[in-house]
C-alpha cells in the first residue's frame, strides 16, 4: 500500500530508522573523514548529534509532522557535535520551519521543506564549500522539488532523494581535491545518505535494529595526511545561552560574533536560535573564542579537542590494528578524573590518572563521555572522580551499565576532594579497600572557591553586587567584594583553623603572578605551622580553587 501523507508518527519512524542506519555504519563514515581535517569523527559525531534529537521526540505525544520536526530540531541544535553535526542540525531545523502549520505532509512539502533546510545550512556556514555534505543535500532537494506532485507516493519521492544524493556523493571528489586525492567521497555527504537511506527503509516498511556485532574496521584513510597538515589546531564548540543584561551594553548579532570568530581560525558555523547561540569553529585560539562569546552570556555547553592529537591518535590505532587484531591486555587499574583547565588536567595527570574528561560546574559531561573513557582506559577496576555534585549521577549510570568491569565512582564534589582522595590510591590493594579508603580522605579536606557574580543578590545577609567577586566555603558564600585579592584573604582567614597542616591553592587563568605572590606571602606570614603548596591549575570561572587539610 502506497504512502501519500506523512504524519508525526510516520516521521519519528523515518528518524529513528535514520539514527539506526547511521549508527551501524559510523565507523565507516569516520574511515572516510579526510575534511575539513582528517580527525575520523564525522561518523561519529553525526550520530551523536542525530541521537540527541531522537531522544527529543521519542516520548513526544504529537502526532503532527510539524510539531515533531519542531522538537526534533531543538535536540540536534543542543547536541550537535562538530561541523558536520551543526550542518545537520540546520537541515532539520529548516525542514522544520518548511513543514510549519502542517499536521500531515504531502510529497510536495516534503520535498520543499528539505530545500528550506538546505537554504538554512548554508547561510549558517561562514564560508560553504561545494563536494561536502551541503552539495549533497542541495542537489537531492533540488532534484524531489523538481519532480514532487501532490500525487505522488513517498515511496517514489525516497527512491528518487536516495538516488539522487547517492549521485551527488559519487561527484564530491570532482568538487573538493582532497577526496580525490585519497580515493573518498565525503564523509558527511555519505552519512547524509545513510539517514535518507533509513527514511526510505521506513516508508518501505522496513524497522531497523542496531547491529551489536558490527566489526569496527582500521581506519587508513586518515594516514595519507600528517597532524602537521592540520592549520588549526583546536575544534571549538559550545553553546551561549544571551544573557539580557549583558547584550544591553553589548547588542549582539551572529554577524558580529562570526566576523570576530573567522578572523582567528575556519570551519566556523553560527547558529542562533532564540535566545541560545551555537558555534562551531577550528582555532589555535580556543581561549580567544570563548572570551569573546562570553561577552553576550553564559555557557550551557563547551567542548575543546585537540585535533592533531585525534588524528595522530587514529593513524597510530590504524596501524596497530593492521598489524595486530587482537584485544590489548586489560591493565589492572586506571583512575578517570573531570576536571577543566590545562593546568588541573596535567596536575591530576601526575597524580595519576590515566583520562581527563574536561567538565565542571558549567559543562556538565554525560553519560556517554564517561562511557567513552571507561573504553579508552581498557583497565579491570576502574575509579572515578566527579568532581562537581552535578556530575556524580552521569558518572554512577555509566558505572552501572558498565559489564565485565568494576567501577567505582568516588562522590567527589570538588577539585579538592577529588586532589585529596587521589593522595592515597593503593594499587597493590582491591578496588574496595581503595573506594573506602579514598571516600573517607575526601572528607577530610575542606574546599573554598573565589568566582564572580553574575547578577546582583543577597545570601545570609551578604548583599552581593553584579561582577563582584565571591569567596565561597564548600556550599556557601561567606565574603563578597569588587577586590578579588581581598575575597581571596578573607575566604582563607575562615578556612584556615588550628588544625590546618596543608594549604593548596589552584590559582585560575585570569591570575597575575603579583596576586598569587600577595597571597603566598599572607600565608606564610600569619601561619607559619601550616605547609604552603600553590598550583597553576589555568581554570575558567573560579580564580582560585582551594583545599585546606
């Protein structure tokens, strides 16, 4: 039987079969990502960000194509993951505004709706670039507008969309050298069609189910170029929630941000959907960035890789595993920490951890990316440290789906506690003796905090002032003050007792060296008994991070 309207229900089908067909092939589409830099997470991040949006409309209890498209969009803006997942978002997000009003659609708006997405993509992109996922979408779209009738079946409509951008795929080395030059076509453009693929699958009948089995394959591709080819190093995302004090003095507008952003790195994408803003951009300047967009709110996500690192990481993987098939040998211990900031992470480094999940208070890490890192470390027991009360529960789930591994999540709510507990790790003893041993150091030391204010407000009599700096003791503000050095002093004074024996300071990336020189002077000069330990911790938000034990 022939289908002629798609309703919500149709639609979620089609996605859900699009994020399944993605998800069995992803490893493949990141063997083929040689673009914009040969860093092999196309695939991957495509997934992700599709899966964010799935998870939107899953539950959702509309039976309208544009209320589902609506919702769908909304997710794949919030959990897009690199340049070809914000992309993707953008389609989605301009299919939704085509299929607005509409609780059915009929081939024709379908069709007009995927060009409304394609029109959206690309005004998003800074600087398009033809032979890439945008030629893909822009050339299926263009060739179902051509031919769509009120008529026709979706069943012919995928058929052509399938075909069509399978073409268009074929003709991306011929637009873009560097897929010519290795023998691919573009990684995102395939991953593209693997959605439509699904769509089509759906319409057809046909559920599909994730391949638990699939085999990964080495990837080579990415061994032709070298980390050297990279231009830009970092791969800078995150999203800025306006704040409306702030973009009074300071009006924002997306063709601000992106000329400041284009003048310091490339593959820039700006998205701004009411009142959030999403950027994706490669930068040697990735502090540069974040300053900037800082001026307009707040940060609801962040994430900053490495990009040479990622590639050297995947010729050096392809390669052992053409050599070697088999399965590392599991080490007995390894110990994940969250923590954000240079400095922090190669601290916790030298205390031993094996992985580093940059997070905090404003980047909170899922469950995925503890997932992620409990793989990498490939270790029998393994131990975790939060860091942040808003972090402990991504981490226990990732603990509790985790098979043929023991994981033991330490409740650590602070950089302090997480420091402190790490002073006496055993690995000649159980992972039980070492959870017990570890949970009882941690509340052993106190934690103090020096931060701003981001509004005006009173707590317990403490009337705090917009940019004022805040000494905060554990849970509680104790000292407010525009003078950061003064916060600092006074916020030790309270923490500091009789019984203190160590005194560790993690000054933040905004220090200057005479501040940290006045507080290392105040200490040694009103405690003498108490031992002195200062640590470029290089942390946003908070100026300084202290433990007193």
């Amino acid at each position: 039987m022939s289908t002629f309207k798609i309703d919500g229900t149709l639609f979620k089908q089609m996605i859900i079969n699009g994020v399944v067909n993605l998800d069995n092939n992803s490893d493949y589409i990141d063997e083929l990502n040689v673009f914009p830099v040969p860093d092999g997470d196309t695939g991957t991040n495509m997934k992700l960000t599709l899966n964010a949006g799935t998870k939107e409309i899953i539950n959702l209890n509309s039976n309208s194509i544009a209320d589902v498209a609506k919702k769908l969009s909304r997710g794949l803006l919030m959990g897009a993951r690199g340049n070809s997942g914000v992309i993707l978002s953008q389609l989605f997000r301009g299919f939704a505004s085509g299929v607005e009003g509409h609780d059915v659609a009929d081939s024709v708006i379908f069709a007009k709706a995927l060009k409304k997405g394609v029109e959206t993509a690309y005004k998003a992109v800074m600087k398009p670039v033809e032979g890439t996922i945008l030629t893909v979408s822009r050339e299926s779209a263009d060739e179902v507008n051509r031919m769509a009738t009120p008529e026709m079946s979706f069943k012919e409509l995928l058929s052509r969309l399938v075909n069509e951008s399978k073409r268009s795929l074929n003709r991306t080395p011929d637009l873009l050298p560097v897929l010519k030059e290795v023998g691919v076509v573009d990684s995102g453009g395939a991953g593209l069609v693997l959605i439509y693929e699904g769509f089509e699958k759906a319409i057809n009948g046909e559920i599909l189910k994730v391949d638990k089995n699939k085999e990964t394959k080495p990837d080579i591709v990415q061994a032709k170029f070298k980390a050297e080819e990279i231009t830009f190093m970092y791969c800078t995302e995150f999203i800025v929630q306006l704040d409306e004090e702030k973009t009074k003095t300071n009006p924002f507008t997306e063709q601000r941000l992106s000329k400041f952003l284009s003048s310091i790195g490339d593959s820039l994408v700006v998205v701004q959907d009411e009142d959030i803003v999403k950027v994706h951009v490669h930068t040697n300047e990735p502090g540069v960035a974040l300053n900037f967009a800082q001026k307009y709110g707040e940060f609801a996500k962040l994430k900053i890789e490495n990009m040479k690192e990622q590639h050297s990481t995947i010729v050096s993987e392809a390669s052992h595993t053409m050599e070697d098939k088999k399965e590392p040998e599991k080490k007995e211990y390894a110990i994940i920490s969250v923590c954000v900031g240079e400095g922090l992470g190669n601290i916790f480094k030298e205390m031993g951890c094996d992985k580093i999940i940059s997070g905090g208070q404003t980047m909170n890490p899922s469950t995925e990316d503890f997932l992620k890192a409990i793989k990498e470390v490939n270790a029998k027991n393994i131990i975790i440290l939060p860091n942040n009360s808003n972090i402990i529960m991504a981490a226990n789930q990732a603990a509790e789906v985790t098979e043929d591994v023991e994981v033991k999540v330490i409740p650590t709510k602070t950089i302090p506690q997480g420091y402190s507990s790490l002073l006496i790790f055993n690995p000649t003893v159980d992972i039980q003796s070492n959870y017990e041993a570890m949970v009882e150091q941690m509340h052993e030391v106190k934690s103090g905090q020096v931060t701003y204010a981001v509004r005006d407000t009173q707590y317990n009599g403490i009337e705090i002032k917009k940019d004022d700096y805040m000494g905060i003791f554990e849970k509680n503000i104790v000292v407010s003050d525009h003078n950061r050095l003064d916060v600092t002093l006074s916020l030790l004074s309270q923490m500091v007792d009789e019984e203190t024996e160590i005194v560790t300071v993690f000054y933040g990336d905004d220090v200057n060296d005479d501040e940290v020189e006045s507080i290392s002077e105040y200490i040694e000069s009103n405690y003498k008994d108490v031992e002195l330990e200062i640590l470029e911790g290089n942390q946003p938000v908070y100026s300084y991070i202290i433990a007193i034990e």
